[in-house]
C-alpha cells in the first residue's frame, strides 16, 4: 500500500468489501447486506480511530561506537527513544533511515506500548549494526515508526527525529614497520625524546670555551687529553618522516572533488594514512603535506596514535583541490617545504602520474634514507625514471594488495638491508 495511506491491505479490503455489500444490497434489496456492509466499514474506520489520535512526537538520540568511524568497518548505532502514548499500541515496526555509503539492517520489531497517562514516558533501546562504505560526512535517521491497530487493519507513520552525523575516516591498512636507522640486532629500537640528565652516556666531552660552568668540567678527559674538557649534553633527535600526498585536479577524475566518491583516490588516501599511521607507530615525527607542499596537519609526535586518530577525523573530507597548483612543475612545493635538507623516510602517494610529473621528485632520494613514491597509476616510462633515480615504487592501483606491495618493497626489504 502506498506509505501515505492509512489502512492496510487487510483494513483495505474489509472497506472495499463492505461498500461492494451496500451496492449489492441496492441491487437485490437484502437488507442483510446492508448491516453486514456496515460491520465491514465500521470495523477498520475504528481502527483508524484508534491509531490516529495525537501523540507527543518520540524524543530520540543515538549513540555511535565507534564514535569516527572507518571506512569498511562494522559500527554498532544505538538509538533511545523516549515514547509517551495516550492509548496502548500493537506491535509494530522500526527503521531507521540510512544514506547513501552506509549499509545495514536498520529496522526490527516493535514491541507494544502501555499507556502513558499514569506511568511515566518509556525508553526503547534499539541496537543495530551497519558498515560505513564510503568516507566521508554522513547522516543516520531520521527514525521511523511503523505501528498498526490489533487486528491489523490501520497504521500509522510517525517520523521521529533529527539525523544524527556519522563522520566515516579512510580505511587504515596495517602496514609492516619501516626501521630505518633505528634498526638494532634485537629488533627495532626506536629513537627516543630528550634524555638529557638521565646519565653519563648522554654526555660526551668536549673543549672548555670562556662562559661554561666550571661545574661542567669533565676532570678525567681533562688529564687524558692534557687540555680543560667539559661535559656536553647530547640530546638524542626524534627521527623526522614525510607523507605527501597528490591532490592535484590533474592527476585525479572528477569525481575525487568529493570525499568517497572517486575509487582512485580512496585508494590514495588509504595508503597516504596507513603510512602516516605505521611512521607514527615507529617512532617517527610525521609531517603530512599535499602536492603543493601544504601542511596538512601539525606534526604528529612519534608514537602519538591518539594525534593520528584526529587525523583520521579531519581527511574523512579530504578532496583533491578545485584548481591546480600556480607553481610551474609538479612536485615543486614539497621540495621547498623539505628545503634540500637531509630528512628521514619520505613516502610521496600519487595519482596519474607521467615523467614530468615524476621528474620534480627525481634528486630528492639523495636527501632522504628512504625514498617511496606509490602511485595508483602511473606510466611505466614514470616508474622506470624514478626506480632510477633511487626510489622504491609501489604500484597500488585498484586490485591490488598495498600491505603486501608495502611489506615487500619497504618493510621487510628495510629490515634485511638494515641487518646486512
């Protein structure tokens, strides 16, 4: 029956049966037929009486947990609804309405409810689970309640509600560790913060210079060297990484202006965040820029992962930009804001790529111990150039395994170089 109508197909039929009765009756002057129409129309028009009365408008939240969800991954939406009703109800239906890139059964049964007028309002909790597919900014509700008469025969829709915002991050792969110098025989040491004062191994000598604290001289390499020697604190530097990613229109379909809907740049996103959560895990402070050398972020701390999960947060809208980059070659920004500096891991993930767009990158292996550019589609000419130039290329096109082209490229290949 159309959601607009009342009556059931049951309540329907008793009505169209009980006019058909009144017409017959006219036809072949029974009289019983009239009484019997009568029975037929009065029964379902009572029980539209019955659903129709005014009722105070279910308040309703809900509760999502995850609170950010992950692109591909189960989230478990919690509703309470508070209903107050005049008259008891039948058993009815829920759903709750879901929107395009959410997935799930978000309906069930609804249990009867007495009648509030002595008691006080009730409280229904409605669990369901769906699957976020999409990243991006999404809205759930709103809620809908679906209740007929006891026999069935009339209904009534009520909309409850205001939609409740759902922000959906990019899927993370579990990508294996990149070590880098912090590399020992017993497995990866990663390189702490400050340990200043924290013992004589930290403190190293050097040659006395007018204005230093005669507190600070180092007596036994004072007569080991036959020159004044004090002690020099050393602080040992948290690792430094780059995770660029390409947001260039050039390089990407239209469709990558909004968030979840381009499949090729989902694909980037991924592996941008995965790397930039696997550098995190490892130690590494993490810058992340675009293609333009745009931070997109403040540096997150090496083995901060509550910073990565608000990163997560903020590219569950990561576009590519609206117009391209004013500067004359691809790439050009990265390389000023890395300034020709020596740099730890530097992972660059672009779009489609050819060798022009490859050749701005080209000198900076020299600068970096670990260059690794990922590309969802690049040119084999692009490829060969950069592999030249010293980089590990990935390709992570659709249909293809990130974490295995990454443990074998990267981390596991790392780790062997790194133990000899």
């Amino acid at each position: 029956m159309s959601p607009g109508w009342p009556l059931t197909l049951r309540g329907t039929a008793l009505l169209a049966l009980g006019l058909c009765c009144f017409i017959a009756a006219a036809a072949v002057g029974l009289d019983a037929l009239i009484w019997f129409g009568v029975l037929l129309v009065v029964l379902p028009l009572a029980c539209l009486a019955y659903v129709l009365p005014a009722r105070r408008a279910p308040h309703v939240a809900r509760s999502l947990e995850p609170e950010v969800a992950r692109a591909g991954m189960p989230v478990r939406v919690t509703i309470f609804a508070t209903v107050r009703t005049t008259l008891p109800t039948a058993a009815g239906r829920w759903i709750d309405t879901l929107p395009p890139g959410i997935t799930g059964d978000a309906g069930g049964a609804l249990r009867g409810l007495g009648s509030g007028l002595r008691g006080a309002a009730q409280t229904l909790t409605l669990p369901y689970d769906v699957t976020a597919t999409e990243r991006g900014i999404r809205y759930i509700g709103p809620l809908v309640f679906d209740v007929a008469d006891p026999y069935g025969l009339a209904r009534r829709r009520v909309t409850a509600g205001t939609p409740t915002r759902i922000v959906v991050a990019p899927a993370i792969v579990d990508l294996g560790p990149v070590a880098g110098a912090a590399l020992d025989v017993g497995g990866i040491q990663h390189a702490s913060a400050s340990r200043l004062g924290q013992g004589s191994d930290n403190l190293t000598p050097r040659r006395y210079v007018p204005g230093d604290s005669m507190r600070r001289i180092h007596w036994r390499a004072t007569a080991h060297r036959d020159m004044l020697m004090v002690r020099q604190e050393e602080q040992d530097a948290t690792p430094e990484a780059t995770v660029v990613i390409d947001r260039s229109p050039d390089r990407w379909a239209t469709a990558a202006a909004r968030p979840g809907a381009d499949q090729e740049f989902e694909i980037a996103v991924t592996a941008a965040m995965s790397a930039v959560a696997r550098l995190v895990r490892d130690g590494y402070a993490v810058d992340v820029l675009d293609d333009d050398g745009v931070p997109l972020c403040d540096q997150l701390a090496g083995f901060d992962n509550p910073a990565v999960d608000r990163l997560l947060a903020q590219t569950a809208t990561l576009t590519c930009r609206n117009r391209p980059s004013s500067r004359p070659n691809p790439f050009d920004g990265v390389m000023e804001a890395l300034g020709g500096a020596l740099t730890g891991p530097v992972v660059v993930v672009g779009g489609r790529l050819d060798a022009a767009a490859v050749a701005s990158l080209l000198h900076l292996p020299g600068h970096t111990d670990l260059p690794a550019l990922l590309a969802v589609a690049a040119t084999p000419d692009a490829l060969d150039d950069a592999e030249e130039a010293g980089w590990r290329t990935i390709d992570i096109g659709p249909g293809h395994d990130l974490q295995a082209a990454w443990n074998d490229a990267i981390a596991i290949r790392e780790m062997r170089d790194a133990r000899g």
